[in-house]
C-alpha cells in the first residue's frame, strides 16, 4: 500500500511523529505538501472536504486508499499495527496509545512557551507572557514530563517503553528529545542527567539504521522557528 501523508511542508511539527513511524516501517508514502506537482493546494482541498473521505480537522493526515486518517495519536494507533511497530495484545496497544496521548500533552505545552496567548499571533506580540510560560514549563513542567517517562523506562525494563518491544512511542521520544534539545539547549543540560534512561533511548532509536538514514537526509526538514520546537535563547532557563 502506497501512503500520502499530508502536512505542511516546512515544518517537522506534528506530521514529523508520523514521518518517523512511516520511515521506520519502510514504507512507500509521499509526503505530499512537498510535491512540487501537487504542495499545499492537495492539503487545502483535504481540509476544505473537497476529496473523498470524511473530513478532518487539521493536519497531518493520512490517507491509505480511501481511507482518510486525521489526528498523530490516532493515525499512529491505525498505522502501528500494520508495521510491527507495537505488539499484538491489546494491553499492549491500549499502553502505547496511552503513552502517545501524553507526548501530545507535553507536545502542546512545549508550543505553548512561544504562543502562550493564541496561535494567531506571532511570538512577537506575546513575548512577556511567553517569557513567563517558559520559565514555569523548563522549572516545573519539562522535569515532570521526563521524570514520568524516565519512571516507565525504569518499570518497564528492557530499554522501550514497553519493555523488550520497540514501538512507535519510542520514536515520539525521540523526537520529543531531539525537539526539546534544540528549543531548550540549556534546560536540557541540567536536566539530562537525572533522567539517563531517556537518553539511552533516544541514542538506540537514533542508531536505528532507517531512522538514522532518515535523519541525515534531505528528507528530514530540519528545526526551525516556525515549528512547534522554537529555540529562542530569552525562553531556555
């Protein structure tokens, strides 16, 4: 089956936790918005409900024949099972799932330190309240969220967040670390060393063969300031 993942071209962004499963999987997808025949007018008429399918919110999206996926957490939750990329049992599938409506969570709150008012406005124009978001999301927030993930590692045993088995929970880690260390150099820094399990993770998912030849590809789009993961130097505390 041939995919099309449909996000915006510019930007790793939410789209870039699927790009990741898809990689992983070997699979045959065309990431869209970045077809020089087809960009960002395909995702419109998507969004618009002028293609087949039912009709989605916001990007990414999906599609797999006719079917038309909306939603990280629930394209991954369809997608995962078709690759291998978590178990057969359906505790198992339940605990993955669970562990990526959480990176969602924390994917939000690292968002929100640059447009903490509304997502409308250009960082720019709330640059206080974002200065005031950061310093509670890097003092209180990021340390929760990493020692929660650095507890399940330790649980579970076994190196992935579900033990012995890979999955694609531990792709959205990555990327949730990769993401964190270019937005919050400094905090990352301080806060690396209490969570060592994490880490490992994050370098075992990188020296993956396929995930390591995505990475270094012009596939990847790098980090940039109009992703989600921003680094602005006046937000790392």
């Amino acid at each position: 089956m041939r995919y099309e993942l449909y996000y915006w071209p510019s930007i790793q962004g939410r789209g870039e936790f699927v790009r990741l499963a898809l990689e992983e999987a070997g699979a045959d997808y065309a990431d869209v918005a970045r077809l020089p025949q087809r960009g960002v007018p395909a995702l419109m008429r998507l969004l618009e409900g002028k293609s087949e399918g039912r009709l989605p919110f916001a990007p990414p999206i999906l599609k797999a024949q006719k079917l038309v996926i909306a939603q990280t957490a629930n394209i991954l939750l369809w997608l995962a099972p078709r690759h291998g990329l978590v178990p057969k049992s359906g505790a198992a599938r339940l605990w993955a799932h669970q562990l990526q409506l959480t990176v969602a969570d924390w994917l939000v709150e690292a968002h929100d330190t640059h447009h903490p008012v509304g997502g409308s406005l250009y960082y720019e124009d709330q640059k206080p309240e974002s200065q005031r978001r950061a310093e509670n999301f890097t003092a209180a927030r990021l340390p929760k969220f990493l020692g929660y993930f650095e507890r399940v590692l330790e649980r579970e045993k076994g190196g992935w967040l579900l033990g012995k088995s890979f999955s694609y929970a531990d792709l959205s880690l990555f990327q949730m670390v990769a993401g964190l260390r270019y937005a919050f150099p400094r905090a990352m820094v301080r806060l690396e060393p209490k969570c060592p399990r994490t880490v490992a993770l994050h370098d075992r998912v990188a020296s993956r063969p396929r995930i390591a030849a995505y990475v270094s590809s012009k596939r990847r789009i790098a980090f940039n300031e109009q992703g989600i993961f921003r680094h602005y130097p006046e937000l790392d505390n």
